[in-house]
C-alpha cells in the first residue's frame, strides 16, 4: 500500500517569476508546440519582442524593424530604432516580471504590449537571449540563459538609438520546433497593415503597407466581391468591409495593433454596428444572418486599457467598450452607404438575395420535416433487442 503523502507547511513552494515561467509557460504563451500553428510558442515569443518594438513607432520613435531568422540555429533577432531601454533598467526589463514603462500613459498610450510580462517570458523561455540597449552614445549589453543573467557590459557606441535582442527557444521545453515562414510573414503583413508608415525587413524582404485595412482585404479578397471596399478611419476606430459571392462571415479584428483571433467586444460591436447601420439606411429591419452572410471585415481599436483573455491577448474583454464601438460604426457605415449609393444598392440587394434564399431553405425544411413525421406514424414500433423469443 502506498504511503500517504503529507500535506504541512513543507510541502508549500513559492518560486520565484522566472521559474514560475519556465514552470508553467503556458499561462504566458499559451500553447509550446513544435511550430506547425501558427498560435505556437515560438511565434508568440516573437511576436513579444516584435509588439515592443511596434509600441516605439505608435509613440513616433522608429520607422523600421529588422528581424532575422537563421534556420540552422533556430537563433531570432531583431532591432528597431525606437528610444532603447533606459541602460539602467535594462536587466530589470528583460528579467524582473511586472517591471515596464507600460503602466505609464505619458510614455505608451495605445501599447500592444502589456505591462511588464512579455519579455521576460520570452527572456525565461530561451536557452539563449540577448539584449542590447542603445542610447544616446552608449549601449548595455546583457546575456542570459534560461533566464538567469550570465554577463553585461556597457560601453559607448556609434549606433543609432534603439534596441537589439536576439534569443534561442530553449529546446528543452519546445521540442523538436521549427519556424515556419509563411506563419512568420502573415504576423509580418498583420503588423504593416495595422501600422502605415512602418517598414519591417524579415531576412531583406520587406513588409509596408500604403492603405492600412484595405490593403488587408485586398490581398484576402481577390475574387468574388460584390462591391468595393467600404472604408472608415476614425480616431480611435478604424474598419473597412465588403461582400463577396461566398458564404459565411469572416473577420480580423486587432487592437492596438494586436490580432485577436477570438475577436471579444471590440468584434461584437462592430457586427452589431453594421447591422443596426444598413437597417437605418434602407429602412429595413433585416435580420442580422442576411446582413453578415458573405461578408468580410476588418477592424482595429485603439484602446487605453485593454483588457484581453490571457496574455497570449486573442479576446478582448472590455465589456463597456461594445456599445460605444456599435454606435460608431453604425454612424459611419450609414454615413458611407448615402455617399456611395451604388455600393448601397449592390449591398441591399445582396442582403435582399440572401433573405430569400434563407426563407425557401427554412420552407424546404419545414417541408422534409412534415414528410418525416408522416412517414414516422406508420413505421410499427420495433421490439427491445434484449428480449430474445
């Protein structure tokens, strides 16, 4: 008989935050893999470095970021050309958890990172990492392995201002991982589109985008669309969407310039507004699966305090912003259907096609329905199996 384990103040850890993340990585990454999704650990911890770096050209510090991928070493790096890491709190940026200037509005307002978590896990997460600070004349560098601090220097240097990091997932915990570009690119383009002005470079190839949203659903939708994109660029709300011949409804919903793959209330907002605005100018009261059958959309908010799922950020949870996100893309959409009244006519009647369609289904269903039960009366009721005679 096997001996009971005793449950005393013994038995009670507390471990400090870099072992907590090598411990348990998925409350910071979500899923480890082997990198054959998209949503892997490998993809989130460079989507990690990438957002701050990002954060630096929302603030206007840096148009460019560089980032390099060397399959043989599995070894990542990139540089951008924002303000660099103050060289006093470099160490603690990259290893103390909670430690950031995201909790400062003066410094980052619409961040896409958050808080102080990110790096570390990435830091916590690798067999080797990096960092170079670059500021104003001087550069700190430190070296880490598995999270705990190896080396640092600090001398002067030529470099414009900016930050460098480069980082090896550890393979103890990822096993037998590898990147995969065309999930690394579609990050990529997410970042330009979300980001006009920004110029990222993965191994020389270069990802920009003039149009911002619209650039995205052009390059999604190529073939089938009814009308051309109807686009709306507010303060803090941005969207664009348009029809095609398909079916169903999809969507990509970001914000602050990350992809929630799960959409949340910013994304609810934005179908509610749509319906509510197409009713308003037809006059209609169409129900909302005619509405949204075929479409396509896309949508970024700029949020202050954004409030996301887990740290991996795919939904949004700010549950006060879906109704100020409705009325505004109702107004807009209303707004932009009576100044493009050839885009308003192909739209209604699209709607109109897919209401009919949908009434002669739930008619022929009704009907086989009908027939069934007919058929159903006249079949004898058969004899429990378990009785044999």
């Amino acid at each position: 008989m096997s001996k009971k384990k005793v449950y005393d103040e013994s038995a009670v850890k507390t471990v400090d935050a870099l072992t907590h993340i090598r411990m348990r990585p998925g409350m910071y990454i979500g899923r480890l893999g082997d990198g054959s999704h998209i949503d892997d650990g490998i993809y989130i911890l460079l989507k990690e470095v990438i957002d701050n770096s990002v954060d630096e050209f929302i603030m206007e510090h840096g148009s460019k970021i560089k980032i390099c991928l060397d399959q043989r070493s599995s070894m990542v790096s990139i540089r951008d050309y924002g303000r660099g890491i103050p060289l006093g709190k470099v160490i603690d940026c990259v290893s103390q958890i909670n430690t950031g200037a995201k909790y400062n509005d003066d410094v980052f307002q619409f961040s896409v990172g958050l808080n102080g978590v990110g790096l570390k896990a990435v830091n916590g997460l690798s067999s080797h990492f990096l960092v170079r600070s670059f500021r104003e004349g001087r550069v700190l560098e430190a070296l880490f392995e598995k999270g705990q601090l190896k080396s640092k220097s600090e001398k002067q240097t030529k470099e414009r201002n900016g930050t460098y990091i480069e980082f090896i997932a550890d393979s103890e915990l990822f096993k037998d991982y590898k990147f995969h570009e065309e999930f690394i690119q579609k990050r990529l383009w997410n970042y330009a589109y979300l980001n006009t002005g920004l110029c990222l470079q993965y191994n020389g190839e270069k990802f920009e985008s003039e149009k911002g949203l619209l650039d995205l659903l052009n390059r999604e939708v190529v073939n089938d669309r009814i009308y051309e994109p109807l686009h709306y660029r507010g303060q803090h709300v941005e969207f664009a969407f348009l029809h095609t011949q398909s079916y169903g409804e999809s969507y990509f919903s970001f914000v602050n310039g990350q992809y929630t793959a799960d959409g949340g209330t910013h994304l609810s907002g934005f179908r509610e507004g749509i319906l509510k605005g197409v009713n308003e100018y037809a006059k209609k009261n169409f129900q909302g699966v005619d509405v949204r059958e075929g479409i396509v959309g896309t949508i970024l908010v700029k949020v202050k305090e954004p409030v996301f799922e887990s740290q991996t950020k795919n939904k949004l949870g700010n549950t006060e912003l879906r109704t100020p996100i409705m009325q505004e893309v109702k107004e807009a959409v209303h707004r932009l259907l009576h100044q493009n009244p050839q885009i308003g006519k192909k739209l209604i009647e699209r709607i109109t096609f897919n209401e009919k369609l949908r009434k002669e289904l739930s008619a022929v269903k009704k009907e086989a329905k009908e027939k069934q039960k007919k058929i159903s009366y006249k079949i004898p009721k058969l004899r429990d199996c378990k009785f044999h005679f």
